[in-house]
C-alpha cells in the first residue's frame, strides 16, 4: 500500500513560517529550527511552497531558475540540509513545481529560447487571464499567453524540448532526495486555444502527466486542478493509468463565491456536505483533503467561527476533513486554529491577485469600503501571515520587521499550546495518530448521514468489518442528532448532545 494513503502533509509558505537571520522573510533555515515542531505534530511529508529564484510577482510561483533557491530563503545547501533534516526524523519532503510557466526573467523567456512559449502574431482567443485583463500581451511585435500575472508567460508543452527539460528537471530533484512533487496548476499543460479555456484539461493531458510519471516513479505526486470534475478526477488518479496520486480539487472552495471569489455568497452546509461526498467516490483513485492553503482565506474564519467559538470551530472543522477518505493537507497555522488577518488598510496587503482586484475594482468605481470587505473575507494574504510560534515580540516569527504584518489576532502560540491538552494542536496531534493508527481512518468506505441537516455533520467510516461514526455540530446552537451514537468514544465529549461547534467520533462496530 502507498505510504501516502495513510499519511498527513503539512503545507509550509516558507516566507511566513520562520525567519532565522532577522531581515523579516522566512526561510529554509528557520524551516530546519521547527522541524521539531512537525515531528511532535505527527506530520509524515513537508510539502514546501517555491523557493526557487524569483522576482516575487506572485509569491515564487514565478520561477527564473528551476534549479536554485532564492538567496532571500538561503542556498542549495540549506535546501539539502532540510531534506536530510526531514529524513532523519522519518519524514518526507515534497516539493512544489511550477511546470505551467515560468517568470519572464527566466533566461528562456529572456532569449534564450522563446520558442518554449506560446506566440502568436495575434491573440489566439480572447481569454482573461485568472488575475484579471486579457491573457495575451505584446511584445516584440507579437502576443505571448498568460493565464496568471503578465509576468508569467505560459510554456508551450507541445514543443517536445519543452517536456524534455521539465522531465529532466524532475529527476535532477529526485536525485537530490526529494520525496514527492505537488504540480502547481497541471491541469492547464494542455490548452485548447481555440475550443477550451484558461483552466486547460486539453486534448494531451493525459499523455503528458504519463510522460511526467515516467520519470518520477515512485515519488508521490499530487496535482493541483482548478476546474476538475470527479469524473476526470477518477481518470488521472487511477493506479493503472499512471498520471497522478492524488489531486486538488477546487468545488468545495467555491460553494461561497457569485459570480468571482470576491462576490460572497452564504455556505449552504447541505451543499458542503454533498459536495465532500461526491468527491468521495473516486474507485480506485484518490483525493486530497484540504481547507487551508497559501490561496484561500483562514477556513476557521470562513467556514467556522473565528470569535467566541474559534477552538471549538477549528477542532470540528479539523475532525470532520480528516475522517473523510483521502491524505489530508495541514496548512502552516491550521494547526494552531489561525484565523483570518483582519487587515484594515489597503496598504497591508501584498497579493498580487488581491491587489489587483483592487485596482480594477477601483477603477469600476466600487466603494473603497465594499473593497476592503471582500478583502478582508477572501484575500490570499488571510494565509500568508507569520506564523505564531510564541507570544513574544513578532510571535516569534523574526526578530525584525515582518514583510506583511502579523494577523490581528489573539490566538495563542504553538509554544502555549504546545502544554495545553486542551488546545487545537493537541487535537491535531490526536487526529494524525488516529489516521496512522485506526486502519478504518485511511481506508474505510464513506457513507454520508442526515444530508438535509442544516447543522450537523454525520458519516460513518467502515473497513474489515469496523464502523467509526463521526459527528460534528456546524452550529453555535446545542444539538442532539437523531443518531444512535452508542458504542465506543474515540475522540469528543461524551453522551448524545453536541455544544457549539462540537464534535465527537465513536467506535459502533
């Protein structure tokens, strides 16, 4: 059986996680000062966001070297010294890879071979880039594609030197120990540019993630696919057609967005529900778990209640998503219950999207105050905050002036929480020994409960004849489940009711 199947993957953004030298950046060193703190977690894998060479315009997703590590987050060196660091504590290292585009500071870009992009003497389409504006920008006298920051030109993955550098590029970090690799949106390395869209899934997708197979073996891979849909999901997830391990899947983030992320609409808990389970029916494939990354908002914010009830709100929402069949993802801070950034000025933020949005937004003429709400609830930037490791000076992130500002918040530090069997690390703690522990947890069929209830959470996991029934109140009301809750506490508060944002799992079979 894949290790990955029974495993937890924490998320590190290394700019917010840990400054070692005081300049007010994370990195890779200060990664190397808490890799305590993941062993203690119970963490198997470190999926570690880009710290390659980069100009920065979208959080090191715009790649100049494909084979270095920015000065600003130390050297090759601290990069090997993290993964010996990882491998000694019995952990694994996954690294991010940007295969869709590159910076254009890249040397590629740059002259050296321009054929790897997309060009055209006129724009192909008249698609919008996902950071808004169109997607094709002259230069030169001719358009390049984009489909983020027009300063991430797209690659052209049907030019075969194109796919001989990316697969050569894989197993050059194979080699240097990496364990696995999370493919930054792969979906898109196959465009339609007459018939499809920005998200891609194109006519030669498959045949690409196979060729990518080829040459990563048996690390784990995990690919990120705005726009998936279960069935394509099930296809590229299929042991047998070796693509890939597992996906990012986007519908359950999307259930709060009108008609863009930044237009909110209420979470229908139903709707949640339905949609987790969908995804729940892969067959022989397999998913992620996640609510928390680098590009969404706090879920205890969005989805829980980061107020009177934020402990309660972040241990439910942390029982409910592990207990679903999949590996789950723990997002530097979700651990700790960290909320939203509840910045109040413009002039904290720092996300290209986000400041972006902004502008266009201005220019529309929206009121300032309706802009800085949507910002507020759905900014990237809720997520790239420094870490709360103690309640010192910075909370113990640097010793300097952090590069974004601390959240405003008063959520106690992993230092406290550490002693505190109480707080929502111990929780984690006890939900990733559970997963390694309880085969049921990794393996178990799902079945969905009170679909229609507005307030409760129920499924019931079930594998070689063990039953574990897991069930989470959604509310700030006190609740009683029309449940037959008997057999064995596992994890919760006893009896049959549920305070707010209380859960429980229960050992019936």
């Amino acid at each position: 059986m894949s290790w990955w199947r029974q495993a937890v993957v924490y998320q590190v953004w290394p700019r917010s996680f840990a400054d070692s030298d005081g300049d007010g950046v994370g990195d890779l060193p200060g990664v190397i000062d808490h890799l305590d703190h993941l062993q203690d977690l119970g963490v198997d894998a470190v999926w570690l966001s880009p710290v390659y060479p980069s100009p920065g315009v979208d959080g090191g997703y715009d790649i100049s070297d494909y084979r270095g590590v920015d000065p600003l987050f130390g050297s090759l060196k601290d990069l090997d010294a993290l993964i010996a660091g990882l491998h000694e504590r019995g952990m694994r290292l996954v690294m991010d890879m940007v295969l869709n585009h590159t910076s254009d500071q890249h040397p590629w870009f740059r002259g050296e071979h321009r054929d790897f992009y997309l060009w055209r003497d006129e724009p192909a389409n008249d698609w919008t880039s996902l950071f808004a504006g169109p997607a094709w920008t002259e230069r030169d006298g001719r358009y390049y594609l984009h489909t983020f920051a027009v300063e991430q030109p797209d690659l052209d993955w049907e030019n075969r030197q194109v796919r001989t550098e990316m697969h050569d590029l894989l197993r050059w970090w194979a080699d240097r120990g990496v364990d696995g690799f999370r493919f930054d949106v792969i979906s898109m390395i196959s465009k339609d540019l007459e018939h499809g869209t920005p998200l891609g899934f194109g006519p030669r997708l498959h045949e690409f993630l196979q060729g990518i197979h080829a040459v990563t073996g048996d690390a784990m891979t995990v690919g990120e696919m705005p726009g998936v849909t279960v069935e394509q999901a099930a296809l590229v997830t299929d042991p047998a057609r070796e693509e890939l391990d597992m996906v990012f899947t986007f519908e359950h983030v999307g259930l709060d967005h009108g008609v863009s992320k930044w237009d909110h609409r209420p979470l229908q808990l139903p709707e949640l529900k339905a949609t987790m389970a969908r995804w729940q029916g892969l067959d022989h494939g397999w998913n992620s778990l996640y609510w928390d990354n680098h590009d969404q908002p706090r879920a205890v914010s969005r989805f829980g209640d980061d107020g009177e009830h934020r402990v309660a709100s972040a241990k439910t929402l942390a029982t409910t998503l592990h207990l679903h069949r999949g590996t789950p993802f723990v997002y530097q801070g979700e651990e700790l219950g960290m909320t939203n950034a509840h910045f109040t000025a413009l002039t904290d933020y720092r996300d290209v999207e986000s400041l972006r949005h902004a502008d266009e937004a201005r220019e529309r003429g929206q009121d300032p105050a309706v802009i800085l709400e949507a910002l507020a609830r759905t900014s990237r930037d809720n997520a790239r905050t420094p870490m709360l490791w103690d309640d010192g000076p910075q909370r113990g992130f640097t010793t300097g002036k952090p590069w974004i500002p601390l959240p405003s918040s008063s959520v106690p530090g992993a230092a406290e929480q550490r002693t505190d069997p109480s707080s929502v690390l111990a929780h984690y703690r006890q939900l990733i020994a559970l997963r390694h522990d309880e085969p049921t947890v990794a393996h178990g069929d799902f079945h969905l409960l009170l679909p229609d209830d507005a307030r409760v959470w129920a499924f019931t996991r079930t594998y070689e004849g063990a039953t574990l029934l897991i069930v989470a109140n959604w509310s700030v009301d006190t609740v009683e489940p029309d449940l037959d809750q008997t057999g064995e506490l596992v994890l919760g508060p006893p009896g049959t009711t549920l305070g707010p944002w209380e859960s429980r799992i229960v050992r019936t079979g």
